[in-house]
C-alpha cells in the first residue's frame, strides 16, 4: 500500500469566509459572512442587491437547526452604506460553537422577502491580548499590588497613633514585617492567579476546532482507501454521522502535483465508520493533493487534506458523476487567460473584470460554454443538480473552496434549512450556456480555477488562473 499522511483544515480550507447568492421574496442579495474567529465572538456580514427599491434589511443569527432555530431574537438592522445605497453591512454575536445560520429579512416597495445562509462558527485560534491594553493592564496590577502593600504597612504603623505623633522603632519594624508579609501574599495571589489564567487558556486551546485527520493509501492497484481519524476536538462529533449532498456523501478532488494540470472530481463511498473507498479510473503514477468535502448532520461542513503518492494505476473507465479534467501546467500558467479550450472542441470564456482580483473582496465569477464559432453552446445540462461547480485553489494549495453557482454553502446544509433536499431540475436545451459563482479570495496569491459543466451527457472542465492582489 502506497501512503503519505499530509496536513488537514476545516471546510474549504484557508477561506473560511462563506458567499451565498439568492432571493429574499422578489429582492436579489448577495450575502458575504466572515464568521468570527474566537466563540463567542462577533461575525461580521456584507449585503449587496441589485434591487433599488429596498427599504431596509435586518439580520438575525440562530441555529440551524433544533429548538433554537423556532425562537428567533431580536434582529439587527444592517446600515446602508452612505456612498453606495445597494451596499448594507451589519454584525452579530456567535454564541457558541456548530452549525448557525443568518437570517436575511428584507423590506421594500414590493413587499416583505427572506432568505437564511448557513454558516459554520468554530474557534478557529485563540487571540492574544493588544500589547498596548496588555502593558496597561500590567501596569495597573503593579500600581494595586504596590499600593496595596504600602496600605498595609502604613495601618500597620500608624493606624492606632494619636494624630501628630510619630511611629516609633517598634511599629516600624512591625510596618515592614506586615509589609513583608502582605508582599508574600500578594504574590501567592498573583501566581495563583496566573495559573487560573492558564488553566483557563489551555481549556480554551482544547475547544479551538481541530480538523478531522485523512490518511490516504491504494489497496489492490485500484481502489482508493480514505481513513479518517477524530483528534479529539467536540465530544458530539462522529465519524459515520455525514448526509448527502449532492447525493454523495463525500466529493473528492484529486488534483496532480506539481504542476495541478489534471483534476478528477470523484465521490468515495463509505466503506466503515470512518473509512471511504473509491475505485480509481486510470491514473498516472505520482504525487497527488486529495481534498475531501463532507457535511454532518447538524449541517457542519469539514474538509479533510491528504497527500498520496500513486503508482501507475489501470483503473476502470469514469462512471456516474466522477469526472476529469486537464489544464495548462502551472508553469505555463496565463494569469490574463480568458479562454479554455474544451475536449469536444467547445470554449468556456470567463467574463474576467477588467479591474483586477483583490483579496477579501467578493466578486461573482462567469463563465460561459461557446461553440467554435462563438455561437452559445445547446444541450446544457446539470451536474449534480447545478449548473456547474468551481473549485478554487491557492498555487500552494493553501486555500481550497468548492464552490456553487448559490455560493460557497453546502447543499445538504441548505436543505436542512427547508427541511427537505436540494432537488435538481431536467436538463436540455432550455438551461443557459453560462454560469456563475460568488466568492472573494481569502488572501493574496496565484490561484487555478477549476470550473465543470455538463453538455450532452459529458462533464467538461475549464481550467482558468488568476493572479489575486
């Protein structure tokens, strides 16, 4: 068995942001989240519209799911920006660690709509203290503690003189004994103190989220074998507690490295508590960067990490949903690219800004399917229920997301929203030869884009590469 154990991250890794795209009643919104990185702690929330006929629009955070998502509070109103009357912003408290949503009600000429987006909150580091609050605070521990000292001896010495007189021998010594005592208790308080602290800290360091580890190995030439592993993080979390999105209870991205020019999109089933198998298609040997989406129950997204090292694999012919793709090597790549070439001799042209890509700035990313005459493409049709799918990958693979043309939320935390799954719709020639996602890069960096469509029975992949500022 061939096996090489990498690093791990939670859900979309290293862009913990979440992007949601909808209809709250008649409005169009674009949601953008930035969950907080410290529980409680306080999640920021980014609102665009397209509609100008909005009066006002209020947020609320509560659960996903349970008792608490029937007893909504009090909700915020987000505040329209002064120099863009689409533009609203708002914050909310997270409470506590799992799966919460925010929910969107907005009011305007056409009525009352609303919309909810999932989000998972998790400590996701601890955070020190300012430096300058810190050095204050140490300051005025040693203004009470050396205040508190001088009281002492002070009483001591002069606290049953009559006024004017003078302490003599005696009670000065007995003033620097009881000073010399407080001094000693005072400094028991302070170490005890610190050690509260750091009890305190290190119970803290425990509920800071620790992803679920995935070991990777081939067995029998083919099959692909996915271990996972619970370091210990929440006492609730499982290993055999995952729903189905998309129909699948994991989505798995193979992509080839060095040079991440072929990807395969494949979805392990479970073999055990805890163990997903796939039965690889064929595969040149080499290093591969596996990147492995699952959905709890609760509506609690994790992607697990894994590197592997593959020798040559015959495999067996894609099957159902699994798909490839290839691209340009990374050393090849056209940060100013705007077309990709497709295997049935199609084009998928992404409608780039002209502005550039920033980092923490969401943007809505097209891209549409042409004939070789620049005719739309017909025989669209959904995979997996959409209209495509995107993964978005940092050159180092640092950042991973998959994404949707709604967003970056799970279906199968949707659905838990509704109470019922994310259903697809017929394909054909009606469907649009174009699609969208909503994201915003998490940092600076080159990135590859990954983007699948299907047509007329084929899943197609479109590899596009950007240089983010």
């Amino acid at each position: 068995m061939t096996f090489l154990l990498a690093a791990t991250a939670w859900g979309h890794v290293g862009s913990p942001d979440v992007f949601f795209e909808g209809k709250a009643g008649p409005y169009p919104v674009f949601v953008t989240i930035r969950p907080p990185v410290v529980i409680p702690g306080v999640a920021e929330v980014e609102l665009r519209t397209s509609a100008i006929d909005i009066d006002t629009i209020r947020i609320t955070p509560l659960p996903l799911t349970g008792e608490g998502a029937k007893f909504a509070p009090t909700p915020d109103k987000a505040v329209r920006s002064k120099a863009d009357a689409q533009f609203f912003t708002g914050s909310l408290w997270m409470m506590a660690t799992g799966s919460w949503q925010v929910r969107v009600q907005v009011q305007g000429a056409r009525g009352a709509g609303e919309l909810s987006v999932p989000v998972p909150a998790m400590a996701s580091r601890t955070r020190g203290m300012d430096s300058v609050i810190a050095s204050i605070l140490v300051g005025l521990m040693v203004l009470l503690s050396v205040g508190l000292i001088s009281i002492i001896g002070a009483a001591v010495r002069e606290s049953q003189l009559e006024p004017g007189v003078e302490a003599g021998p005696e009670r000065r010594r007995r003033a620097r004994i009881g000073m010399l005592v407080s001094t000693v208790v005072v400094l028991g308080l302070l170490y005890l103190g610190n050690l509260w602290w750091g009890s305190e800290a290190s119970a803290y360091d425990r509920y800071v989220y620790k992803p679920i580890e995935m070991s990777a190995g081939v067995e029998m030439g083919e099959r692909l074998v996915l271990r996972l592993r619970d370091p210990g993080w929440i006492s609730s979390r499982l290993l055999d507690d995952f729903i189905p999105d998309h129909n699948h209870l994991m989505h798995l991205y193979v992509i080839r490295l060095p040079e991440m020019e072929r990807v395969w999109h494949l979805h392990p089933e479970m073999a055990a508590s805890g163990v997903f198998e796939q039965k690889l298609p064929p595969m040149p040997a080499g290093r591969y960067q596996l990147f492995a989406d699952v959905v709890h129950k609760s509506g609690f997204p994790e992607t697990m990490t894994a590197e592997v090292e593959l020798p040559p694999v015959e495999g067996r012919p894609l099957e159902g949903d699994d798909s490839t793709g290839s691209g340009p090597m990374q050393k090849d790549a056209n940060f100013a690219g705007a077309v990709a070439v497709l295997p049935d001799g199609n084009r998928m042209v992404w409608d780039r800004d002209p502005q550039g890509y920033e980092a923490k700035k969401a943007s809505l990313f097209r891209f549409r399917v042409e004939d070789p005459n620049g005719k739309s493409a017909t025989g669209m049709e959904l995979y997996m229920g959409m209209m495509g799918h995107a993964a978005f990958v940092r050159a180092d693979r640092s950042v991973f997301a998959h994404v949707h043309p709604s967003g970056s939320v799970p279906m199968a935390a949707l659905g838990l929203l509704s109470n019922s799954p994310h259903a697809g719709h017929a394909g054909g020639d009606g469907l649009p030869a174009e699609v969208s996602f909503p994201y915003g890069f998490p940092r600076p960096g080159a990135y590859r884009i990954f983007v699948q469509i299907k047509r007329a029975g084929k899943v197609e992949t479109g590899v596009f590469d950007v240089a983010v500022q």
